[in-house]
C-alpha cells in the first residue's frame, strides 16, 4: 500500500455502545470530579512559621527577617562560606546566597501561624480572648499597610473535649475580629491540631458554617488545615486509613495535612532523641497522608526539627546542616511545605529550597520546551511528567528561587504556559509566545 493512500476505517461496535457505558459510568465520572479536583493552582508557601499568641506583634514577620540575616552575617558572611557550611556547589554558592538574602530583605516569612495551641499552653480565658482579638487586629493591619506574610492566621486548641469550647471561642473571636476591621483576607488559613476522629472535621466544617452563615459570607469561603499528631489519625481501629476520611469530611475545605513530628513520635513511643522528620515512622506517617491527598487539591506539610542554630558558630553551623539536610530530604520526596521555629531556620530553609529548584532548572526547562514543541530527546516524556516539570518551574517562580526571565530563556516559555501544562484538566493548553 502507498504511503499516500487512504486507510479504509471499519468497526464492529453500535454506536449506542458506547453511549450506554458512558450512561453507566456518569456516576463515577462525577465522583471523580468531585473527589480529585486535582491542585488548586495557587501558591504553596514553603514553610509556616509558628508564633506563641502572647509573642505575636507587629514587627514580627520584619523581626524574624532581620534576625535571620543577622546569624547570616555573624556566622555566615559570605557565600563562600555559607557554602561551605551546607556543602553547596561552586556554581550554586552566590545566586544561593544572594538570593537568601534578597528573601529575608524582602519576604522573609511566607506563612506565619499565630498559635493558640501547645505554644501558647492553657491561659485566663480573658487573657486568651484578649491574645485572640489583638491577633485579629495585627493581621489585619499587616494585610492594609503591606507588612503580611502571603498567608497568615491562627492554629487555635483542638476539638477534644478538654480544651473544645476553648478553641472554638478564640477561632470565633478571630475571625469576628477580622470582620469587624473590614473582612477575611485572601491569605487566611486556620489549622486544627491533633485531630483524631473525622468526625471532630466534621465538627470543625460545621462550625465555619455556622460563622459564614451568622456573617454573611458565601458558603465555603473558609478553609482549614488538618494537623497529623496522633496515630489514630493515620490508622483507624478497623485498619483503614483515618487520614483519607478526614479529607472528604471536610467537604472541600481542607487545604492541608500538616505532620506534627514531635507530638506523632511521642504518640508511637518514640524516644525524644529519635523524634526527627526522618525517623521511619514519620516516612510512613507521611506516606500514608501524601497518598490520602493525592488528587484531592489538598496538600502535604511536613514537621520541623527542635534543634535550634543558636549559640557559637560551630554549634550554628551543625543545626544548619541539619535543617538544611532535612528540607532536602523533605523536597525530595515531595513534601514542599515544613515548619520552621526559629529565625535561624529560614536562611537554611531557603537555601535548600533555592539550590533545589535552581539546581534542576535548566534540565527540567528543556525537558519541557522538547515536549512542548514535540522535539526528540534522550528521555521520552508524557502528560504527567509534564505536569511535574511545570509544577517543578512553577514552585521555582513562587519561592524566589527563579525568575520567569531565565526560565523563558530556558524553555521559551511563558507562565501561562507553565500553569497550563501543570493543570491540563483545567486549563487551555495553547503554547504562547514569551
């Protein structure tokens, strides 16, 4: 047959064929939308600070910034030797540093949680009404002059029955507070610690209902976090995983699963000096939540580490390599999102973070603009991978750590492009022209 001849096309199958097994399939396929919307798209903060309620004020975001490049210049002031310290290669010493500094210049938290839980400890419910409306008033006013982190709230006191009426009253007194000073600020998160049973979400999905309705508000404007610290929330009595319950009952509003280290290690027995984000037990606790949220749009916090880089050099620089040597790890298994306790954290989180993406950038970028212009190559790519490598620049743009300019140049693509190939199901996936 000549290449130029036309193919003769035959089939065997009724066209009302396939019309009744997508009749019997439109169930699932709406189960499936409604499960696994897939990610949102929007920005994943690196890591969320965590501020006691009585400590929290107004300079602190510009206080932990100004503290975070103080230990860079006492025992690092240099990118030679920040380098040094961490391991960093020649190629990747000064953007690295420059870039952390710039960051700390610049935004230096991301996410900041006022807590209300085990930081801030049992206090006078005047006392913690009072924290609760001054932290209203702060939040508020950093959104209005310009000085918040791109998300900002609260993590009150959890639904157990001790400290219930508690929690729910300072959350009520928060959120009122933001209403009163002129409304919810796009950047609000609220998460809810040690969460055991899904019915304590249920009961958390109830309460934001009830706010949204006494306040006016469109149904679902709220969302929460999920915090992981007991066993029970990973493995429920009948062996099935809580975790993936805890999700759908909260009916669209969970927006992340946070992996408390510390409390889930005390909860399994572990020794408080094997209580690390890389102990085997806090892989499987993280597993088990990363696939749970798979596809759902709500993503995978991990914890911290308790070893703070504070006291001389030497000692700073081994909680460095430390933090740093975990956010690695972390990044590498997906978890893009950690908690940092200290200000002498966050030059060592955005380092990793920036030599994580800055050191796989170019590869990723040409991977993508071959499979975007349907160029060979020595890898063979498909959709889902696709999506990977923008999702991949696209964290890369959010964090600081690029910059769309050398990206373009890179893989001569805009960031319309890149959203596009990172939520296919969603968006148009037209190549444009940077």
């Amino acid at each position: 047959m000549g290449q130029g001849q036309q193919e003769k096309v035959a089939t065997s199958l009724a066209g009302a064929v396939s019309e009744e097994i997508s009749a019997s399939l439109a169930p699932v396929d709406a189960e499936l939308e409604r499960r696994y919307p897939g990610d949102p798209g929007t920005r994943q903060p690196v890591h969320t600070v965590y501020v006691p309620g009585d400590v929290f004020a107004a300079d602190t975001i510009r206080s932990w910034g100004d503290q975070a490049l103080a230990a860079l210049d006492e025992h690092a002031p240099d990118a030679a030797a920040f380098a040094a310290v961490l391991g960093l290669s020649d190629d990747l010493a000064a953007p690295v540093y420059d870039r952390v500094r710039a960051k700390l210049e610049r935004e230096p938290v991301e996410d900041l949680r006022v807590d209300f839980e085990d930081g801030y400890g049992p206090r006078p419910d005047a006392e913690e009404d009072e924290a609760a409306a001054r932290a209203a008033r702060l939040v508020s006013e950093a959104y209005e002059n310009g000085t918040a982190a791109p998300y900002m709230g609260i993590r009150m006191k959890c639904m157990e029955a001790p400290v219930r009426d508690r929690g729910i009253r300072t959350l009520d007194i928060f959120l009122t507070g933001l209403m009163e000073a002129g409304g919810l600020p796009d950047g609000l998160v609220l998460t809810l610690p040690k969460v055991t049973y899904a019915e304590q979400v249920t009961a958390m999905v109830r309460l934001l209902e009830e706010f949204e309705k006494a306040r006016g508000l469109e149904q679902g404007r709220i969302g929460f976090e999920i915090q992981i610290e007991t066993s029970q929330s990973i493995l429920a009595t009948d062996g099935t995983a809580t975790v993936a319950r805890m999700i759908q009952a909260a009916e669209g509003r969970a927006t992340g699963l946070h992996y408390g280290t510390f409390d889930y290690s005390a909860c399994l027995g572990v020794s408080a000096a094997y209580q690390a984000s890389d102990h085997p037990a806090a892989d499987h606790a993280k597993a088990i939540m990363q696939v749970a949220a798979a596809g759902t749009g709500v993503r995978v916090s991990d914890g911290s580490t308790n070893v703070l880089p504070v006291g001389p050099t030497p000692k700073v620089h081994d909680a460095w390599r430390l933090h740093y040597g975990l956010t690695r790890r972390a990044l590498a298994r997906a978890y893009y999102q950690g908690w940092d306790m200290h200000p002498g954290h966050i030059p060592t989180r955005y380092a990793a973070v920036f030599a994580f993406y800055r050191e796989g950038f170019e590869q990723a970028a040409g991977r993508l603009a071959r499979y975007a212009n349907h160029a060979g190559g020595d890898v063979m790519d498909e959709p889902a991978t696709a999506k990977a490598l923008s999702g991949y620049l696209l964290r890369g743009l959010d964090c600081g750590a690029l910059d769309i300019a050398e990206v373009a140049r890179a893989a001569g693509l805009t960031r319309a492009d890149l959203e596009a190939f990172a939520t296919p199901r969603r968006a148009d996936l037209t190549i444009s022209t940077p």
